[in-house]
C-alpha cells in the first residue's frame, strides 16, 4: 500500500508491455471507490488491470471504469469483511512504515536480494496513501465488475488469509510479496489469465 512500480520488477520479464501509475491525490473523505475512480481516471482504457494487496481490491473496483477484460489481483481480497481482523491489518500496514526492520516478519520470507529494496521502498511510500487506504478498505464492501476476477494467493500469507478469500490459484510457501517471493508461478498465472479472456501474447 503507497509502494511505487519497484514492486513488480520480476513482472518485467513477461512479454507484456505494462504501466504502474503513481498514487493519486486522496481525500479524507474518499472512499476506496472514490479513489479508484479517480485512478481510472487518470489510466485510462486499458484490458487488464492488476495489484497486489490493496492495489488489487483498486483494480477489481477500477476495472469497469477502464473497460478491462480481466482483473488479476496478487494477495488481496473480494471485499474488507475477507480480511479477519481488519482494523489490525490496517493497524499492521501503518506500523511498517516507521517500524520497518520489526515488521518484515508480516510480509513473509524475501530472498536477501529483495530485503534492501522493500525495505526502502516501504520507507518511502505515500503515508497519505497507507493511512487512508488502511481506513477505506474497512469500509469496502468489494466490486462487481462484469469482467473476471482472477485471484492467486500464497498458502502462508498473515496479512490477508487465503482460507476467507479462496483465491483461484494457491502458491506453496508464498508469503504476502508473492510476485516478488514466488515470480514464476505469479508470472505464468498472469499469463494464463491474460490468454482466457482471448489477449494472446
């Protein structure tokens, strides 16, 4: 939540040309599809629209704004009430950011490589983004856009868990960074999503 395009550095290897927009501006008063309208905005038509975490619940509420054909969403939920505990969730998010060394544990195992940039890129999200967003998904209720939703989860993720989402794909060991822990099996889900609503790559 608030992180910048760094997050998807291992999705840079699939054959697919694909943007990550900054945060925009948010509001006190925005709700989650408030701000993703604003975002669609901002985006524009496109046929796929993705995230993780709490840009995937964006995307699902995003994604008939833009017209996409699929939603793939990594670690995230259908709605707020999948998340158990969600006023601690979002407890959770807000204290990583000044507690960053103390609250890695939540985001699971990273390879050494990816522990530098995280952290950094944790340091430096959006704080306006973090603490509204850890305040509109309490509210949010889900999305139904009219095309798929496509969900993939690791099996050991404490943020968000698997068992209330019951995503479409589970990945073995995989944390809360899946894309970033686990980039194969990430990378081909969204490739076979990509290939089911007829986008051939």
């Amino acid at each position: 939540m608030g992180v910048d395009a760094r997050l998807f550095e291992p999705q840079r290897e699939l054959p697919v040309a694909f943007t990550v927009p900054p945060w925009p501006n948010v509001g006190s008063n925005d709700s989650l599809d408030d701000y993703a309208n604003r975002c669609a905005d901002e985006v524009g038509p496109c046929d796929a629209v993705g995230g993780v975490s709490f840009g995937g619940m964006m995307a699902q509420a995003m994604a008939s704004r833009v017209g996409a054909k699929v939603v793939i969403g990594i670690s995230t939920a259908r709605t707020g009430r999948q998340i158990p505990g969600s006023i601690r969730f979002a407890k959770a998010i807000a204290d990583i950011i000044p507690g960053v060394d103390r609250s890695m544990s939540l985001l699971g195992s990273l390879p050494p490589r990816f522990h530098a940039p995280v952290m950094d890129m944790i340091r430096s999200a959006r704080i306006d983004v973090v603490r509204e967003g850890s305040r509109m998904l309490l509210a949010w209720k889900g999305s139904k856009p009219s095309c798929p939703v496509r969900l993939i989860h690791g099996d050991r993720d404490i943020l968000i868990r698997h068992s209330k989402v019951k995503p479409d794909r589970l990945v073995k060991g995989g944390g809360h960074l899946i894309n970033l822990t686990h980039p194969k099996a990430v990378n081909q889900f969204i490739l076979e999503c990509l290939r089911e609503v007829g986008l051939h790559i």
